[in-house]
C-alpha cells in the first residue's frame, strides 16, 4: 500500500511492559495455553453445524436448501459480533474476552434444547455472536502479549487449537448421533470444557498495550478530549489499510467457509457416504493436516507474510478443488486434508496483518470493521449463494468447487496491497509503507 501509515492518535508508541524478549515469560506461558483452549471451540462449533447439518433437516422436515439458508442465517452472528469486538478498544480486552466465554457457554446449551429450526437457529445465531467475539478478541491478546519474532507462531498455534476442536467434533458426533439425544448431544456435551474455561479465566490479565493506552486516554479525556466513537478510524489515515484488510477477508471467507460447511452433504448425497464414513474421513483429515495447519504461523514467521500467504492460499485451493470433484473414500479424504488446511492455515496470516497493521487504540476496532463487519459479509452471503445455486443444479460438488478460484484471487490482492512486517514490533508495523 502506498503512503506512509502515521502511528494513529497516540495509543501505540512505548506501550509500557512490552516485552521485546523472544523468550516466554511464565505468565505468556499460561496465556498461550488459555487462548488455545479457547480457540479450540471456534473449531469445535464450526464443524458441528456442518456435523449434524444431515441429521437436523430430516429431524425437522426441512429440504436440501435449506442448509444453505440455515448456515447463511446462523453466520449472520459473525456479524453481529463486531459491536462486541469493537468494545475491547473501550472495555478491555480481559473483559470482553471473559462476556464472550460466558455467552458462547449460556447460549450453546440453550442450542442442544431448542424445540424447532427457529429456536435453534436464534440460540446458534447468538453463540456465534460470543464464538467470534471470543476468536477476534484471542487474537488481538496473542498479538499484543507476545514478542514480534514469535507472533506469527504463536498465533499460528492458537489458531491451529481451532483445527483441534475440529478433530475432536469429527471423532465424538457419530458416536453422540447415536445416542438417544442425537444431534442435540452434540451441543450438550461440548458446554462442560466451556464451564472450565470460564473458572480459568481468573488469572487472565489485561494487556499490557491497553492498560497504557487506557491511561493514556484518561489523561486525555480529563483534558478535554472527545471519547470513543464507531467510526473514529474512518476519521483517520488507516481507512485505506481498513478498506484493504477487509477486502481480504472478504475474499479469503468465501472458499474457505463453505469448503468444509457442505463437505458433509456432498459425500452423503452426491458419493453415498455413510455418517460413520464422514466422521472417518473428517477425522483422518483433520489428523493429518494438523502438522501443516500448525506450521502455517511459523511458515509466515520465517518466509514473511506474503510468500508464506501464497504457499498456505495456493495449497488451499487446490483443497477446495478436489475435495468436491474427486471420488473414493481415499482420495476425498486426502483431498479434504487439503481442504481442512484451507479452512485453517490461511488465518494466521489475515490475523497478523489485522493485529500488526494499526495502531493499539485502533486495533480492536480495526478488526471488528474489518474482519466482523465488511469481511464476514463474504463469510455470511456465501453458503446462502450455494444454497440458491444447489436448489436449482442439485449438486453441491460444482459450486463450492468452483470457490477455489477466490484464493488465488486472494494472494494477488495481498501482494498488491499488504506490506511485508515479517519480525516487526507493532510500533514499527502501525507505520509501515
């Protein structure tokens, strides 16, 4: 992007406590751990929509399209979230983090009980709300506690626990379908590692980077500053890098949310598999992309953002492609290894550049606009532009494959419009051409 990014309105330079060692404090240690386990769910509630999808519509009478309409409907949330992530500039980011372990935990259960279609798409549409909320809010912490040299990493391994959850839902919702609770089992069980996590919360800390800057604004607003506003960035110089970053969201979400969201309905009505088939082949998948998904943050680390983005989107779609198109158990299932890494892999870079490219008074609100608001529109529109496409052609296989398209889409707009910020602290990547 061309221009020189000035450092926002005060809140990035000398955050107090920032540590510049590249080694682990204690403390970060614990941190590392904590955010994993709570992406772990992102993971978990993603592939359990897709998991019960089948089992839904024939327990409650709904056709073939409308998985496209329910998924569509529920994502909706995904938006939602950004008044929620947009509050961690305000509230904190501890705060807000700890409202959405709550809410996710509260309204997941509230998922397992609902009596129709309509009830259950409110309870999930309102869990998705706190589930990306929780996700965003993880980042932002992962990029702010920990040393730029390992940022990609560790943002990459959080990110890779979201791919964890997936294995676990993949390896338990055929057992829990056959249970006397069904589908519903599934929601039921996943809430009980949620209660943990809202006791473990307790020892989390705020931010080093927002307490400064929370002192920071105090001083300011005693002197007489205006508070915070929803569209204070689009006063300021970021709005092209906004605009930018939330294109790439855009895009990027449009392969990989449906590459996995249909998988399920593809192999059971277009190549006969069994629910027991599926949750094999989603499991073998899963395992085996695990080692890929968890070096995509290291890749991005030690290749740099852009050729590391070109690596991770280019294998990707490749995995959409062929795990719509191919036939057999074996290659489906390499196939859809493939297409588990992009539903994954391809994140840690979108949220590295999100969390390095504006300064710390912007960067909740940064994500929010760009990734919950404007980019999740591609992420929410795009199953219910498959579900009105497969209502006439009644095939799924053709058009999420046809998706794959959008990567390479994607790596052209990040070598035109990102900078590279390989191993640099977020007070240089806020000012970066």
């Amino acid at each position: 992007m061309a221009g020189a990014m000035p450092n926002g309105s005060g809140g990035e330079g000398g955050a107090g406590g920032v540590l510049q060692d590249a080694r682990l404090s204690a403390y970060q240690k614990r941190l590392f751990l904590f955010l994993g386990v709570a992406t772990f769910f992102e993971g978990y509630d993603f592939l359990a929509l897709t998991q019960i999808l089948p089992n839904l519509r024939e327990d409650m009478g709904l056709g073939k399209d409308a998985s496209g309409y329910l998924v569509g409907f529920i994502n909706a949330g995904t938006i939602i979230a950004f008044w929620l992530v947009r509050r961690a500039d305000v509230w904190g980011r501890r705060r807000v983090l700890t409202i959405t372990i709550a809410g996710y935990t509260l309204f997941t259960f509230a998922s397992g009980l609902a009596p129709d279609v309509y009830s259950f798409a409110a309870f999930q549409l309102v869990a998705r709300i706190f589930l990306i909320g929780e996700w965003a809010i993880s980042m932002v912490i992962a990029a702010e506690e920990f040393p730029a040299a390992k940022r990609g990493m560790v943002i990459g391994v959080i990110q890779a626990c979201s791919s964890l959850g997936s294995i676990f839902c993949a390896g338990v919702v055929p057992l829990l379908l056959k249970t006397e609770y069904g589908w519903r089992s599934v929601y039921l069980v996943g809430i009980v590692p949620l209660v943990v996590l809202a006791f473990a919360r307790r020892s989390l800390r705020e931010t080093s980077r927002f307490e400064s800057l929370r002192a920071a604004r105090a001083e300011a607003e005693a002197a007489g500053a205006p508070k915070e506003n929803l569209f204070r960035i689009w006063k300021t110089p970021y709005v092209k890098r906004l605009l930018a970053v939330a294109l790439i969201w855009f895009i990027a979400y449009i392969p990989a949310q449906n590459a996995i969201a249909f998988w399920k309905e593809f192999a059971m009505t277009e190549r006969g598999f069994t629910d027991g088939e599926v949750g094999k082949a989603i499991s073998i998948a899963a395992v085996g992309s695990m080692p890929f998904v968890f070096l995509s943050g290291k890749l991005i680390d030690v290749l740099g953002r852009r050729p590391g983005a070109t690596v991770i989107f280019g294998i990707g779609g490749v995995g959409v492609a062929l795990a719509y198109t191919l036939e057999g158990f074996w290659p489906l299932t390499m196939a859809l290894m493939l297409g588990i890494f992009a539903a994954s892999a391809w994140l840690p870079v979108l949220n590295a550049y999100t969390s390095e490219l504006f300064p710390t008074d912007l960067r909740g609100m940064a994500f929010a606009w760009s990734n919950n608001l404007l980019g999740r529109l591609g992420y929410v529109l795009s199953p219910l532009a498959v579900g009105l496409v497969v209502s006439q052609t009644e095939a799924f296989g053709p058009v999420v494959a046809s998706l794959a398209a959008f990567n390479l889409v994607a790596i052209a707009l990040i070598w035109k419009l990102m900078p590279e910020t390989k191993a640099m602290e977020l007070e240089e990547t806020a000012r970066v051409h």
